[in-house]
C-alpha cells in the first residue's frame, strides 16, 4: 500500500475543463484514463490524493504580465467583449494551437496551483515526492499563450520554491518538445538550472533548444539542452539523458528537482517523430528518483505534460511514473517484463470499446510492436555528438 508521506498525487476531474475544442489533440481524457488505470490496480489509494486550489494572484503575476493576465481573464467570459476579442492575437490565444476557451483563466489558474501545492507538499513534510499530472503547461510566455500551455504552471512552481524556501532547482524537461517557456523564465537565474530533451527544433515546434542556448550573465551554463534527432530510438535516447543528467546533478547541487513528463517521445504519439518505446518511460523516472535521493534529500516534484496518444501511451508512461514515484511493487516486476502482470483486465475491457486504437495488454511495448529504423547509426552517431556539445560547459 503507498504511504502518503511517500508520495502525494495531486488531482481532481475538474482538471479535465482544460480543454480547447473536441478537435483539439490536448484532450485531458487522458487524466481520467490514468487514474482509473491506476485505481484498478490498488496503486492509488484515496488519501494520497489532494484537490488543487487556484493560484493567488501573486503567484501567477510571479510569471507573467498583469495585461497578459487581464487578457486571459476577459478572454474566459461566456461572450468575451469584442474589443479583446481582436486583440486576441497580441496575446497568442487565437491561434489554432492554442485558442481561448470559456473559463481559460479559473481552469488553468487551478493547474497552476496545483503544482505550486505539489511544491509545499514535498517542502513542507506532507510528502517526500509529489506528482500533478494536471500540470506541466511548459510553452506558455510571459505575455503570451504558446504550444496549448495558457499559464506557465512550471515556471510559477519553480518561482514559488525560489521565493518562499530559497532552493535552487534542477528542472529536467523530457517532453518531445523543447521546454522553452521554462527555459526562458529562468535564462539568467543561476538558482535554476534547466535540462531539456527534445526533438531538435530544426524540424518541430517551437523551433527553440538548441545547444547553444546556455543562459546568460551568471547563469551561463545552467541551461542545458540536448537536441536528438528524428527517429531515435530508447538506446540512444536513453544513452544521451543517462551521461548528462548525473552530471549536471552533480555539478548544480540542486536543493529540489522538478520534473516535466510529457510523453509524446513514443513512436505511436502522432504530433512528432521521435521513435521511443514504453521502455523509457519505465527507465526515465527511475534515473529521476535516484538523483533525487542523492542530491535533494527526495524531494521531487513531476509534472504532466505533452502526450496525444492518449489511449496507448499516456496512461501507462504516467501510470509507470507514479509506481515509480510511491515506490509500488509493480514497478520493481517491470525489470523482468516476462514476469510483470499485465494491464488489468477490467481496465481493457472499460476503455477498449471507446479508443480508436486496440489497446496494449502488456506495460511495456514488445519486441516486435515498433518498426525498426534503418538510419539507427547514423542517428545514434550524430546524438552523440550532440550530447557531448551540450556537455561542453559541465564539469
């Protein structure tokens, strides 16, 4: 059974009312398909569940401009008055990828204080870790709405553990898209060091990552980017997260990590071309978790994230994160995948009438469920050279 001081997870349905259009490929249906993945396993027991709250004022302000905020707010009226609804665009939330939606700022303000809670869980003893799969909003700017994020829940997290415990933070991103809007809140903050792996920027929004985006002033060398190419594989990837992360965990000294958990690096995810498997999401949160415990004392904080196969891949990457995080035995049968038990059955026979896709019965991906990648060496090859560029400035 998980013990609460173990791990918190932060959610409440609501957090589905955060939601564009029914055309939109965010679909937070994938919250609903994870916890009941994870009830129907016994691996999420009532009290280790806490609603979010809204974010104060304050807190959003820490993040982004009073008139962007304005914005967001008129914009979230049943009829926004038409005056703001042409200026719309000067905000970024007209946009195809990310329009403005009845109840925009009351839905995402409660994200963010969602992961700002998951924050003053871990910090404040309720839990060593703490997961919002809710959050993870990592596009969003300063004056600007991007890449379906509204509010930067991210950036208002990592600000409130700056600004009320003082800590210097690790931010590690591992969704397929470069966490720009993060990386740009802090790119001359030498209290937080952010670590992105992405798909390169060359071919995929939001164009940013590359590494030569190091920080700037005292923070020169805290940003850290690692860009890989189309089609890598888990080897690769795995191989170019492995030699930085404990590095750069290593040289940083952070007080607390926080993590971003988007998993839309799987081949079936249909908005990139990174070619992963489950096996990284098994793989990625443990690397996470040891750090965790050697440099922050455990404290760690996940977030959400991208992921739009929502069917196949998010609930068993999220699912594998939290038995990761609450330390539930499942996780440990993952190692020997010929031993671990399957989906559970109820679960399949729920959701297998609904999705478009047939369902996986097994947590990891097999051998075979993937196509191979003829390019394999030269991908890997050329990952390398980018991995140890992006290492050029960590001791």
């Amino acid at each position: 059974m998980t013990n609460q001081k173990h791990a918190m997870f932060i959610y409440d349905e609501s957090e589905t009312g955060y939601h564009f259009n029914d055309e939109h490929p965010f679909n937070q249906k994938r919250l609903q398909l994870t916890v009941d993945l994870l009830r129907k396993l016994d691996a999420l027991p009532a009290d280790c569940i806490v609603p979010p709250g809204p974010a104060a004022m304050e807190q959003l302000l820490a993040v982004h401009s009073g008139e962007y905020i304005e914005a967001v707010m008129a914009l979230s009226e049943s009829s926004p008055d038409p005056s703001w609804v042409s200026r719309a665009g000067r905000y970024g939330l007209d946009t195809e990828d990310t329009p403005y939606f009845y109840r925009m700022h009351d839905i995402t303000s409660m994200v963010v204080g969602g992961s700002v809670r998951a924050i003053d869980a871990v910090m404040n003893g309720e839990a060593e870790h703490a997961l919002h799969l809710g959050g993870g909003l990592h596009h969003a700017l300063q004056s600007k709405g991007s890449g379906f994020s509204v509010y930067n829940d991210v950036s208002a997290a990592i600000q409130h553990a700056k600004s009320r415990y003082g800590l210097r933070v690790l931010y590690i991103d591992t969704d397929v898209h470069h966490g720009d809007g993060v990386q740009w809140s802090f790119y001359s903050d030498p209290d937080v060091c952010t670590v992105s792996i992405h798909e390169t920027g060359k071919y995929l929004f939001p164009g940013t990552g590359a590494v030569n985006e190091r920080g700037e002033g005292t923070a020169f060398g805290t940003s850290i980017n690692i860009p890989i190419e189309p089609y890598t594989e888990d080897a690769s990837w795995l191989e170019c997260l492995e030699a930085v992360l404990p590095r750069v965990a290593a040289h940083f000294k952070p007080d607390l990590i926080v993590s971003q958990h988007g998993c839309d690096a799987h081949a079936f995810d249909p908005l990139a071309h990174v070619h992963c498997s489950m096996g990284i999401y098994r793989a990625m949160p443990q690397l996470i978790h040891r750090l965790a415990h050697q440099y922050c004392g455990g404290r760690w904080v996940a977030l959400g994230g991208g992921g739009y196969d929502i069917w196949r891949v998010v609930p068993r990457a999220w699912s594998l994160l939290w038995l990761e995080m609450s330390g539930h035995p499942l996780a440990a049968s993952m190692d020997e995948p010929q031993q671990a038990p399957g989906l559970p059955p109820a679960w399949l026979a729920q959701w297998q009438p609904l999705s478009p896709f047939e369902l996986p019965s097994a947590w990891l991906d097999g051998p075979d469920a993937l196509e191979p990648i003829p390019r394999r060496d030269e991908i890997t090859l050329k990952n390398r050279q980018t991995k140890e560029l992006a290492l050029l400035y960590v001791p």
